[in-house]
C-alpha cells in the first residue's frame, strides 16, 4: 500500500541545496523544521553539508537504506535519481520536478520510463511535477509548501500543487486540522483512486476533500469513490471536462451529455460531495469535519434580526430542506425565557437587542425538539450586541446531537465573535445563503448513506438475437442503426414495440397498413438520414389507403429532392401508437465511466429547457425512479390540479431495461428512444421511435 509514502521512518532529500528559496533546501528546512523524528538524508555532489547535516553525492553512498526518496532535481538527472533511489533501497519516492508530460510528448515518454523503473521495482512514486506530500500525525512535511498545518481531521488531495497551498492558508484562517495532504501532479504511479482507497481506512481522516482536473480510470475511480464516501465524507472540486462532451454526438442524448455530466453521474453514483467553487470545497469540508450528519432535512433558524432570518428561510426552502417548528411545549417554555416581542415560530427571532442569555435559549430548546434535525444561527451587529460573548455561550451549550450552523453577518463588529466561533470548532459563515449550502450538502450526503443496498434487476432478454444484429452491422461498417433495427434490438430486451413491417412501394405500403389496422404511421428508412422528419420522411395518422399511398408517393418525392445521394431501403409502416405523454430515454457511452441513462420529457422540455438527468449504468429500480424525481418537470409526470399521472413504474422499468442492454453490449455507443410513449397507470408504454449508434470494431 502506501505506508512508506504516509509514514516512512527515514527521507533522503536527492537534490537538496544550501541555497535558501531553491525547492531542495525548503523540502529539507520543512522536513527538520516539522519535526520528522527519522533520519533526515540530503544529497547534493556539489555540497559536503546542507542545513548542518552531512551531505551525500549519491544516496547510494550514505550506506544505508533509506524508506522515502524525495527527487528535486533538473529534469535531464531526474532517471539517475530515480535509479539511485531505488538502488539504495527506497520503498517509496516522490518526484517534485517538473517538466514531463506536461511540456509535450519527449516529456511524456520521460515520465513513462521512470514510472516503469518503480512499478517494476515494487516501489510507489509520487508526482512527477508535484510540491510533495505532509502527513501532521508523523511531523512529516516532505514538501515546499511554506507552512505545517496544524493536525487535525481532514485529508487534501490536490492535482495542483498552487491550489495546495491555497488550501493550507485557507485551513489556517479557518482553524482547520488536517490530516495528509497529498499533491499528486502528473498521477504517472500514484493517482486519486489509491488515495482514496488508502484515506477511506485512515484513522486520523474524518474528512477528504479534493481538487482534481481529471480522472485517469472511471470505473476504478467510482469504486475506490464509494468505498471512501461509505466511510467518511468525501468532496472534490472537478475541474476541466470531459471528452464525452467535445465530440460530435449524434443522438440527443449524446448531445444533452455535455461537457461535464459523466462526472457529475459518476460523483452521484459514488456518493462523493461536489464543489463548484473553491470557496464551496471549504463551505462543505469546514461543516462536515466539524459537525454531525443530520437525520433529516428539518431546519431550525435562530434569530437576531427579522430580514436575514426570512433570507434563510427563502434559502432553505429553495435548497429543498424544510423550515420547521419548534413542539408546541418547547415553543411556550421558551417563550417564557424570552421578551414578549420575540418570536417562537421559525425562524425564531430573540430581537436586536440580544444577550447570550436569549441564544441559550433558543440553542436549548432546538437540541431539545425531537423535530428539528439541524439549526443555523444568524448573529447581526446590533449597538448592544456581545458577538464573542455569544459565541462563547452559544458553544458550551452544543450537544454534539444535531448539526449547528453559525453566520455572523457583518464585518470588523462580528470578528470576535467568528474567531470564538473558530475556535470552538463550530462552522462559521459571513453569509446565510452559504451555511444552508453547506446544510444542504450535509444532508444529502447523509441521505446517500442511508440508500438502500444496490440490488440492480436482471430481465429475460433475448441477447441472441441481439448479438446477431449488432455483429452484422459492426462487420458491414453500418454503425448507424435506423429505426426498424433499433426497435428489433429494444423488442428483444422487452420494450414494447407497435406493430409494423418494411415496404419498398406504396401497395406494399397499402397492405402493410391493412394489416396492422388504421391509422397507421409512415417513415422513411434510410441508414444515411437521421433526423427525418427534417426532411419530410416522417407520416402520421393515415386512415386510408388512399392517405397511404399518397403519403407514400409525396415522401419519396420530398426525400429525393432532398437528400439525392441518401440510400432508401423503403418505408416502415406501423400502427399508430395510442396517446400518451412523450418522454426520452436514451444513453450516450462516456470513455470514463462507460454508458450514462438519460431521461427527460420530449418536445420543449428536451429540445428547449433542457429538462434532462443522467445516471451510470447499471441503475437499481430506486435509482430510476430518481432520475425522474430530479427532472423539474416531475410534477408533470405524476400529475396535478386534477390532471392523471403517468404510469412512472413504466419509465422506471424502460431505464433499467436500457441500462441491462447497453452494459450487455459495449457495443452499443449511443442509443435514444423518442418518443417513448407513457400513458396512465396501467396502459402499456410504447417505443414510438428509437436509433442506435455502435462502435466500431478496433482491430
């Protein structure tokens, strides 16, 4: 694992200088300053001592062998101090230097070769391009940050050794310990999923927070993710975007899939907080290492002043957290503690002119509600108001039971009171909108915990007959399956699909459409038109033959005109499909994290508003239902104002049904139902179309 990275009992510093500012002298000034209690080695030719220690020209030639080699050396000597390291024994190594596979491709080969030399050696490497790693429980700062953190709870792992040093200054305004932190750089041996892995069993982390601009192996990554989430909270800024997002996708769902929406389903998935902001990263890790999780999503404000306590209650309400009240007993004992002006109600306001005493209070009686699962306190800078006083009081009265959010609104009259607040380890926000986002992400993390196991449903399928297309097409270069071999492909996997039949001339077209019963619906086949009823290929509602034989007739006309060079394999004719709600559902393969469901209503709502969610495959029935829950339209679909819903176990069941064929069949790069027609409760949902991209076959 990576013991001799986290806890090694020597260092050599391969590089080290006499020369102040230089990165090789502040690693060894940060190793013998942060107090590591091993054998500290430096190595530099040039040099016969370094900050009173005895310099070596090799490590090689200190004798003995050393557990952690630190390489700060030009680029050009970086593979003979590789070689030297692990020739004299050490079992892990961290390249500081830069100037691999970020300067270009002789770089990137560079950077190749010395990751093998360790792999093959059995030895983990840091880096390369990296400012190094501190773990506070060892004394131990292998790294040119300018600061030891103090200990404390929370791990940083961190693609940019800037935004590392960004994190130690903020965690020290913050009164943040931290346990590790790790800059991984160039990833070339050790990347986020072994962190991950190594900090979800790591007894002095409470809490890891990350910063990452990519992600080298998606499925590694969403287990390694969810092992840690299961155990400790985990919550990564994501920079950067996908390459699902940048290619030319040719199914909607390909192009709703954005630039950064594998991450967002492969952070759901695995249960891991999302940070959009750097300032979020420290919202959410300051309230999770601090506070308990809450049991639910009840929220209690207390209050100093009227117009932040109706912010917070507009706030919690949008973050889809419920404002409570306080039981009725609770509420008249402490309207007795309190002035007769002052309100019981939610947000309970204790009046401008508040001691600590009224804070108490109200702490007390919030604690006490069995109905109240977490508070966020709001102190203004009133002429009598005591902030440090409150502070003070405010946190000898805390339980530990139900997690307690405080913002100190205002600027220089508030800081005593913030920095009481810092000190007694309660979260602390200059604004309300931020302590109910950081309440919001606590809950919902929390919730995710309490998912139940992940029991992922196996249909009866026909996956023969499935193979056989699949492989004929993949065989014959067509990749782009039309409409009548995605519906054999989808009928296979039990969606229903209506009845219909191929027809190359309008009497075939006549007597395809006696057969399936009027009205029936007409569209053009054709491998080379994908959106057809662009180009007139599409009829709908023929009640006689005489509208089928026309409409066949004006079709081949329109696409000729149109589309001259489109090679037209005929006309499928089906029965027309019963109304119903339109919805699509579909799956767009991202090269991370493999194939991503989507679901959204049909019409404006995907075309327009964009209405959409996203999930990775393979999904559980709960699952599905969520995707639909976090559409803004579900309210649509479930149905209001005497309005009928629609049969959502029906949707529910479509998505994992797509979920089990498209992990089936790799092949399968993008597939889009729509519209998929849902009626009421009851009814049956049709595949009113469908198209299929696949992969090609890599030789």
């Amino acid at each position: 694992m990576l013991e001799s990275l986290f806890a090694p009992k020597s260092v050599a510093v391969i590089g080290a200088s006499r020369t102040p500012g230089k990165v090789g002298h502040d690693i060894l000034a940060n190793l013998l300053g942060g107090g590591f209690a091993g054998p500290v080695v430096p190595v530099n030719p040039s040099a016969d001592e370094v900050l009173g220690l005895k310099c070596y020209p090799t490590l090689h030639q200190y004798g003995q062998e050393v557990e952690l080699g630190v390489i700060v050396v030009p680029v050009a000597h970086v593979e003979n101090a590789v070689r030297d390291a692990l020739d004299s024994g050490c079992r892990a190594i961290i390249v500081i230097s830069a100037g691999f596979k970020e300067t270009g491709a002789e770089g990137a080969v560079l950077e190749k070769k010395i990751a093998s030399m360790c792999v093959s050696r059995n030895v983990r490497m840091l880096g390369p391009n990296c400012l190094g790693f501190i773990n506070t429980e060892h004394n131990l700062n292998a790294s040119f940050a300018g600061t030891m953190p103090s200990p404390g709870g929370v791990a940083v792992v961190s693609q940019s050794g800037a935004l590392c040093t960004a994190i130690l200054d903020q965690a020290a305004g913050r009164r943040m310990g931290l346990s590790k932190v790790v800059s991984i750089g160039n990833k070339a041996d050790i990347s986020e999923v072994d962190l991950l892995k190594a900090l979800a069993r790591d007894n002095q982390t409470r809490v890891i927070a990350g910063y990452l601009e990519d992600i080298c192996c998606g499925d590694n990554f969403v287990k390694a993710a969810e092992e840690a989430s299961t155990a400790k909270p985990v919550v990564i800024l994501k920079s950067g975007t996908t390459a699902a997002g940048l290619k030319a996708a040719a199914s909607h769902t390909g192009v709703l899939a954005g630039a950064d929406t594998a991450y967002g389903a492969a952070f759901k998935r695995s249960g891991v907080i999302r940070a959009d902001t750097f300032q979020e990263l420290f919202d959410f890790v300051t309230a999770l290492s601090m506070q308990p999780l809450p049991k639910g999503k009840r929220v209690l404000i207390i209050t100093n002043a009227g117009g932040p306590g109706t912010m917070v209650a507009d706030a919690v309400e949008k973050a889809g957290l419920e404002v409570t009240s306080l039981d009725r007993n609770i509420a008249n004992a402490l309207r007795a503690k309190l002035p007769s002006a002052a309100s019981t109600g939610n947000p309970i306001d204790v009046l401008g002119d508040a001691d600590p005493e009224r804070y108490v209070a109200a702490i007390e009686a919030a604690q006490n509600d069995e109905a109240v699962d977490a508070i966020i306190v709001i102190l203004t800078p009133q002429a009598m108001t005591r902030p440090a006083e409150t502070a003070r009081a405010i946190a000898a009265k805390l339980t530990g039971a139900k997690p307690v959010l405080a913002s100190f609104m205002g600027g220089k009259g508030v800081m005593p009171g913030r920095d009481e607040l810092g000190e007694a380890g309660l979260p602390e926000y200059d604004s309300p909108e931020r302590a109910v986002e950081a309440l919001k992400a606590m809950y919902e993390y929390a919730s995710w915990k309490q998912r139940p196991p992940r029991m992922v449903t196996r249909f009866p399928v026909n996956r023969r007959r499935v193979e056989r297309i699949i492989t004929r097409n993949q065989r014959t270069g067509r990749l782009h399956l039309g409409e009548v071999k995605a519906k054999s492909i989808l009928d296979a996997y039990g969606f229903r699909i209506p009845e219909g039949k191929l027809a190359t001339s309008s009497e075939e077209a006549i007597e395809i459409a006696k057969m399936v019963g009027f009205p029936a619906a007409m569209k053009i086949v054709s491998p080379d038109i994908v959106h057809k009823t662009d180009l007139g290929g599409v009829q709908l509602n023929l009640a006689s033959t005489e509208k089928v034989r026309d409409a066949y007739d004006l079709m081949m006309l329109r696409i000729r005109e149109k589309a001259p060079e489109a090679r037209i394999e005929g006309v499928y004719v089906e029965k027309m499909v019963d109304t119903g709600l339109e919805v699509i559902i579909g799956m767009s393969r991202d090269p991370q994290f493999g194939p991503m469901l989507m679901f959204g209503l049909g019409g404006i709502f995907v075309e327009v508003m964009k209405d959409v969610t996203f999930h990775l495959a393979p999904i559980t029935s709960e699952e599905a239902v969520q995707m639909l829950l976090a559409t803004r339209s579900y309210e649509i679909l479930k149905g209001k104002r005497g309005q009928k819903g629609v049969d959502l176990e029906a949707i529910a069941n479509g998505l994992q049904r797509i979920s089990q064929l498209t992990t089936d069949f790799p092949q399968i790069q993008e597939l889009d139902i729509n519209p998929f027609i849902v009626g009421e409760i009851g009814g049956t949902a049709v595949v009113a179309d469908a198209r299929m991209t696949l992969r090609p076959i890599v030789l």
